[in-house]
C-alpha cells in the first residue's frame, strides 16, 4: 500500500453523513483520531480545510493546543500533510461567493482567511494549496458583472501567490472545478475552463489544477478526457479520486464503486503518465455505514487502485491486446514524409499527394474486438 502516496482530507473518513434530507449517521472524530484511523488502513498523508482542523471561531489558545495535538499525532503516525486548503463556502458570509463576492468586504475576508490558511497548512509542510471555488458564482446573472466577477478572481489568485512567495512556502496552487454545486452556476466550471483561466495569472507556472472524478462525471464529461489535457499542459498538481453516476447529486463515492471500465482508464492514464502526486481520495462512506464501514471505504478506494493499477501492468504485458494496439497504431511509411512542422516543401508534397479516401473509409479498426478483451481483461477472465 505504500507504493501509492494515498491521501484523504479529514473532510471525508470524518463525513458524518449529513445530507440536505437527513442528519448525521455518524459521531463527529476529532483530527487526532482521525490521523489515527488513517494510519491504521494504511494511508500516506491527510489534508485539511482550515476549519477541518481549527473551527473558525476558535481562540488563539484553543489554535495552538490544536495544531500541537494534530503535530503529535502525525508524528506518532509518520502521517504527512501533503496538501491544504481554505473553506471559503460554509460559513454565511461567504453566501454570494469569496473571491467573487459583489462585496468587497467579504472578498477581502476571503483574502484574509485564505493566508491564514496557507500560514497554517505551511506548518505542517504542505505543498500543494487547493482552490475549490465552492460558491463562486451566481443564481442570477442581473447579480453579477461576470468581467468583474473573474478579475476579482484574478487578482486574489496573483494576490496570494505573491503571498506564498513572500512567506517562501513554496507552495504550487491547484484550482478544482465543480460545474453543478453548490451555486445555480458556478464560474470556471470544468477543469478545461480552469487551464485556460490559468494562462491570465500573473504566475501561470505557480498554477495547474486539482481535477476530481465527480466533478467533471457529475456534467456528463469524461473526466479521463480533462485529466489528460491536464497532463498534457504539466497542469496535473494533484488529484481528487472518488465516484459518481452522471446526472445525480454529488456522490462521492468510494473510489471505482460504480464506473469500474472509466476508473480503470484513468488510473491507466496516470500511471502510464509517470503521475507520482498525492492520489487524494475525496470521498465518503455510504450513509449507512458506521465506523468500521467508514474503514471498509477508506481501504477499498486504495485496495481498488491498488488492483487497478496491477490491471495496467497486465493490459500493457497482455500480448493479444499490445498486438492489436500494434496493428491500430501501424506506421504508415507513405505518409511518413508528410508529418513533422510545416515547410513549404512539405505543404506542397501534402498538397500534391492522392489520397485513397475509400480504403481509408473502408477499414475496419478493431476497437470492438480491443473493448472486449479491456472487459474480459478487467473481469479477470484473461
Ligand atoms: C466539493 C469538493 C471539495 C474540495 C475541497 C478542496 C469539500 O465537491 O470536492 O471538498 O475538494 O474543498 O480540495
Ligand atoms: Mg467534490
Ligand atoms: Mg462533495
Ligand atoms: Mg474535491
């Protein structure tokens, strides 16, 4: 288990099981014990929203004898905080956004809360520094000056990496999008959305992103899809694994609990990627589980990776399959000239050249027959 570095925020084996129709199914754990209950199915790191770990009315001594428990605790369980990240949508001030609020006190309350934030996860070492926009949005466009409402957002984010800077804690910044909650509509909704907000900060290269299963499957997207966009632009900072059936309420479900096919694609994209971040288990157990089921989940989102990353190592040995890859994935030594950067002499080669649109039309490509032995493969008929 300790190949992976496997992590969870306190936020998920600590979820209660409140939901907007019921009350809470289970006791609330104290961050101490929920080190502890992380240690003991096996987890490398925990993460943590700052009121996660100090309650946002907590005085200065009621802080520091926190913060010297949760230290002890990490320290007897060798547990690291590999990420950190600010709650800027519980509370009601935060009601018409943080960073987007039309008011400007609360967007400098947001401001405010977000480097104490960051001061606190730098304590116990954290890297990577979350941004879940969370109510970043609107019910009513007539509400919102949308050019304002993403400047606003702009500058907080060049704000606070100055601050990172200045503070030198090195952190990276990861912006997680969430297209259907909690606002009517949420800005920069998709991970794409995010890449290309990115590229208008001050320091793009602080910025990548922290995509998450549900968020982007919740929209009917492939979330596969946007994490290799991801990866591609070397934006993939960290990321949210969890499960969800398109077209509900925000599930978060145990890793690989319904879509065992789309999760088995994506575990195959970040280990054939070389991804070696926090794998960051945003979750929860079912409502109707107790403590021991809360334990039941935690081991089977890391046991399903686990497993799944050993059906990678079968998929790219298994010969039937590589072959057939092969065979799609043919070179084709006619057309080899015309590839590469554009020269004129190369335009006009492509441009002379007669293609065979027919065959081109008429051949078959094996993709049924590739699906088929994927099932067999994960269903561990091969
Ligand atoms: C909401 C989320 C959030 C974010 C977290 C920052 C409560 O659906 O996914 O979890 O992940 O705020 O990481
Ligand atoms: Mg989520
Ligand atoms: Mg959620
Ligand atoms: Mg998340």
């Amino acid at each position: 288990m300790t190949q992976h570095k496997f992590s969870f925020g306190l936020w998920t084996v600590g979820n209660v099981g409140r939901d907007p129709f019921g009350e809470p199914v289970r006791k609330t754990l104290s961050p101490v014990e929920i080190v502890h209950l992380l240690a003991e199915v096996g987890a490398w790191g925990v993460n943590f929203h700052d009121n996660d770990l100090v309650p946002i009315d907590a005085s200065a001594s009621q802080k520091a004898q926190i913060v010297t428990d949760f230290k002890q605790a990490l320290k007897d369980t060798g547990l690291v905080v590999p990420m950190a990240t600010t709650n800027l949508f519980g509370d009601p001030a935060f009601k018409d956004g943080a960073f987007t609020s039309n008011d400007p006190a609360v967007r400098a309350y947001a401001l405010q809360k977000t480097m104490a934030a960051m001061d606190l996860g730098a304590e116990f070492g954290a890297k990577t520094y979350v941004f879940w926009g969370g109510r970043e949005g609107s019910e009513t466009d007539a509400s919102k000056n949308l050019l304002e409402g993403l400047k606003w957002f702009r500058e907080a984010l060049n704000f606070l990496c100055e601050y990172s800077n200045a503070q030198g804690y090195g952190y990276r910044f990861a912006l997680e999008a969430k297209p259907n909650e909690p606002r009517g509509d949420i800005f920069l909704p998709t991970t794409g959305a995010m890449l290309g907000f990115i590229q208008t900060l001050d320091q793009p290269e602080m910025v990548g992103v922290n995509p998450e299963v549900a968020h982007e499957t919740m929209a009917g997207l492939n979330f596969t899809h946007a994490v290799a966009q991801a990866i591609d632009a070397g934006k993939l900072f960290h990321i949210d694994l969890n499960d969800q059936n398109s077209g509900r309420y925000d599930q978060d479900y145990r890793f690989g609990a319904q879509n065992y096919k789309q999760s088995f694609f994506l575990v195959k994209l970040l280990q054939d990627a070389g991804y070696d971040g926090p794998l960051h288990f945003d979750a929860h157990a079912y409502r109707s589980e107790d403590l021991e089921g809360v334990k039941d989940f935690a081991r089977g989102c890391m046991r399903t990776y686990e497993i799944l990353a050993e059906k990678v190592k079968r998929f790219n040995a298994d010969a039937e399959i590589q072959a057939l890859l092969a065979q799609i994935n043919a070179p084709n030594a006619e057309v080899e000239p015309f590839r590469g950067a554009y020269t004129p002499e190369r335009a006009a080669a492509l441009k002379a050249y007669q293609f065979d649109r027919q065959a081109l039309g008429a051949r078959g490509l094996g993709y049924e027959k590739l699906d088929q032995l994927t099932f067999e493969l994960l269903m561990g008929a091969r």
